[in-house]
C-alpha cells in the first residue's frame, strides 16, 4: 500500500466528458469591438467545421463580448455542445486537441479550447493557480518574472502566464496645480470636463409618452479619437469667465498598466496560472511549482493557492481526517460490542489489507487518488471490518463454550467462510455498475467502483488467513467477557461467602 501510494497521480477530481467544451479567445488590450469580432468570425468558423451529420458537435454558441458581465470588448467566449455519447466515436478531449491546434494558427490573439471541470469549479484548462502575495506590485512582478521564467524550463508545466498583465493603454493626466489655481481653474472643473469629453455624464432627464429617459452628455468621436485631441479641450475660469485651454494646465504621460489589480487574503497579489503537461497529474505539478517556488522566492514572499489547486489540498487534508475519524468511531463502536479493546485491533487489521486491494485496482485501471476514490476508501473501512467480525465474534463464542483455542478457531474460519464469501459477492456486484458505467459521469463513477470492487474481493481472500493468525498471536490468554462472568458465577457457588467481594472486573 505504501509503494502504491508512492507511485499512483493524484488530482482533485477526474476529467469527465461532460458532452461540450469552451473555447476562450483574447484579444490585445485596447483592441476595437471591430478587431476581437473579425477574429471571432474566424474562431466560429473554425468550430462549425466540426458541425455535421458526420461531424461531433452538434451546435456552436458565440459570445461577443466574452466575459460574464460584458464589459471586455476584447474577449470572446464560445461553447460548442456535443452529440450524445453513443453517437460519436471521440471523446470531448480528443476534439478539444484537434480544434486547439487550429487555434494556434490564429495571428494576433489568444485562443485556448478547454472541457468543462468537475465539480462545478470553473478554469480556463490551466488547473495550477499559485497566489503571490507581497508588501506592492513592483515587487511582486519581479517574483513573478522569476516563476514564469522557471515554468517556462519545467516539463511538468505549459502555458504559464499571470492575471497581472501590464498591457492596458492608460494615459496619465498631471495638472499643474499652481497654475489652476492662478487662473481660477478647479480641480474638480478639469476632471469634469475630461469625464464629460472622454466617458459620459448623466446630466438630466426627459419624460415622452410617459417614459422617462436619461441625457448623456459625451464628445464626438472624432473629438476623442487620439491623445492629442485633449489639446483641444478648453475649461471656463471661474475668477473671469474666460476659456482657458486645457493644454495650459495639464500634462500628458502615456503608459500601459494592468486592467485590475488582485488582492488575495486582504494583501496585494498576483495569480499565476500554467497548465499540466500531458501525463502530469495535478499532486505532481503542484509539487514541482511549490519545491521551485521555495528555491527562487525569498522568506519574505507570501505563497497561496487558489482555483482547482485550493481545492485539491484542501479536499485532500479533510478526507485524510475523515479517514482517520471514521476507524476511531468504528474502533469504539468495536470496543463497545466486543468489551474488549483487543478484539477491535485484530479486526481492524482488514482495512489495509482492503486499502492495498484498492490501490493495486487504481494502478490497473490507470486511475488517480481524487476524491471520489478517497470517498470509497472511506466505505471500506466498514465494508472490511465485517469479514473479521464473523470471525472474531464466532471464535469467541466457541471457546466460551469450551472448545480448545486452536480448534475454535479453525472452526470459526471453516464456518464462517460461507458468509464471508457471500457478503462479499454481494458488495462486489452490487459496484459492478460503477466500475463498467460508461457515458455520462461515467469517469467520476468508476473510482469509486475500482476500489470497492478490488478492496472487498482482495480483503475478503486475505482475511481468512491474516485475522486467525493474528488471533493467535494477540488472544490466545484473553478470555471474553461471557467467560469471565461464568467463571465467577461458579466462585460464588463454591463460596457463597465470597458473594459480597468478589465482582467482575
């Protein structure tokens, strides 16, 4: 068990063919609603290729703009849905690669085809999501530099990249206060004034047939096309009265600068993203980022996870408890029927036996320690403790009637073998349906059938030898708590002075 565990990937969830995939394209920052939806034609032209009686999708839906609220006119999302399992011979990640390799034929943006994650947990197929926390943003792209750097040499990653991109055209109006203020120009005049020109001001309203409308005072667009067109703009004194060009007060700094910025844990944070290289389960790539992350980002660097990798430790930590919590219950639950501390120790014995079973089934089938084989290594724990517990229970009542230890419990392993095998077909066929499910959330499914399926059957085969030679070796001198009130009940019998002293312990 312990080299399996050594050996088997690890990821929060399995990828499911969940019968469509999304395609995001990204276009340059500051780019034209014109220039994302010339490119958008040619990305929606590349997904109704697979659109046919033939072909795998069945129908093809294109957002313009792409993001939720609607605000980035420089993005595009689509979604093409697929045909049912049964008619069509590809899954959903074969047909994101071939359509993907398409899109990397597109000059001038950014065009990633992506299936949708388990879980309801959204990504845009980049699962590792490390967090940068530091004292300011300077800093803070310096680290990222470092890291991205180093994604770019690790084959366990691809497609690094961060949510901080300095790519925004800003402009930066300075105004020279002292000169405003000689002139009897306010501040709040010039802000005004650029707000009105460049974006738009609600100045009043206006009531027709009964509707009300709001009026929207904005420049032309001509008159706002280019930077130099803010030399034009002229503000009203307020000590004359006079038109005073806006020239006169202000400076302009053109820059690029990011479009947001992140706060993570109420600090400044950066986020960055890169993908798994075929093969790569998530445990490993979020390994490798964290071991070269320690070596490059001083002490003072604050590391965090969010997305797909937040969930994945974090999922991982609670289920190693809950495992761990649920053979403290079964062990006190044991404790309780059995009076006795040592009997629960035997019996619990199956569960690794059950766990090896389970893992050796996931090396088999290719599959991944995730949560949902987690959650059916957590149902072994019951399912394996009641093959010692037929055994156990009926060796303890053979000897309680006098029979010789080794001879009790050869018969109780005789006897016993019937149910044993029974309960043990029962539960094993009765997961057949999740290990051999096939179509949707058929990958989710199986985990969980793999190891009940491999944990009963190899726990069941190896209980019959492991838990009698443990019973030889820890019971043999304990004696149940039946035969130790019979034992005493003849005492008082042979001495009945003895009735008032002597009490079972």
């Amino acid at each position: 068990a312990v080299l399996l565990l050594g050996v088997l990937p690890s990821e929060y969830a399995p990828k499911e063919d969940r019968g469509a995939f999304f395609v995001l394209l990204r276009a340059p920052e500051g780019a034209t609603l014109e220039y994302t939806d010339r490119y958008a034609r040619q990305m929606e032209a590349i997904l109704m290729d697979e659109v046919g009686e033939d072909r795998p999708v069945m129908r093809v839906l294109t957002r313009l703009p792409g993001s939720w609220g609607g605000a980035e006119v420089n993005t595009v999302r689509a979604i093409a849905l697929l045909k049912p399992w049964g008619e069509r011979r590809e899954s959903d990640r074969e047909i994101v690669r071939r359509v993907q390799a398409r899109l990397d034929l597109l000059p001038g943006v950014l065009a990633s085809a992506n299936t949708p994650t388990s879980l309801g947990i959204r990504s845009d197929g980049r699962p590792i999501e490390l967090v940068l926390g530091g004292p300011d943003y300077q800093q803070l792209t310096e680290w990222r530099d470092l890291l991205l750097a180093a994604i770019a040499e690790m084959p366990e990653l691809v497609n690094g990249d961060s949510n901080y991109q300095e790519r925004k055209p800003q402009i930066n109006v300075a105004v020279d206060r002292s000169r405003a203020a000689a002139l009897g120009v306010s501040l709040a005049t010039v802000g005004r004034t650029l707000e009105t020109i460049l974006g738009s001001r609600i100045v009043t309203t206006f009531v027709d047939r009964g509707r009300e409308y709001n009026v929207v005072l904005q420049g032309q667009d001509a008159d706002r096309a280019s930077p130099d067109d803010l030399t034009n703009l002229y503000v009203r004194s307020s000590s004359n009265g006079e038109l005073i060009p806006l020239a006169n007060l202000v400076s302009l700094t053109e820059r690029a600068g990011p479009a947001e910025l992140g706060r993570h844990d109420r600090m400044r944070a950066i986020t960055i993203e890169a993908g798994l290289a075929p093969g790569v389960s998530l445990g490993q790539g979020i390994a490798a980022l964290t071991a070269r992350a320690q070596e490059l980002l001083p002490g003072s660097a604050r590391i965090g996870w969010d997305g797909e990798s937040r969930e994945f430790l974090e999922s991982g930590g609670s289920l190693y408890l809950t495992f761990a919590l649920a053979l403290v219950i079964v062990f006190l639950v044991l404790a309780a029927q059995f009076e006795s501390f040592l009997n629960p120790v035997i019996i619990l014995v199956t569960v690794p036996l059950a766990l090896t079973g389970a893992l050796f089934g996931l090396w088999i089938y290719g599959g991944t320690i995730n949560v949902f084989s987690q959650i059916g290594v957590i149902l072994l724990i019951g399912l394996a403790a009641k093959n010692g517990v037929l055994i156990v229970e009926f060796a303890n009542q053979l000897r309680d009637r006098g029979r010789e230890f080794t001879d009790a419990l050869i018969e109780a392993a005789g006897v016993r073998l019937r149910p044993i095998l029974m309960t043990s077909a029962c539960t094993t066929f009765g997961a057949l349906p999740l290990l051999l499910a096939t179509g949707a959330g058929a990958e989710s499914r199986q985990p969980i059938g793999i190891v009940v399926v491999f944990g009963v059957s190899i726990s069941a085969l190896l209980t019959l030898f492991v838990v009698p030679a443990l019973y030889v070796l820890m019971a043999r001198r304990a004696k149940s708590p039946q035969h130790v009130s019979r034992l005493i009940e003849r005492l008082r019998r042979r001495a009945p002075g003895m009735q008032k002293t002597v009490t079972p312990r």
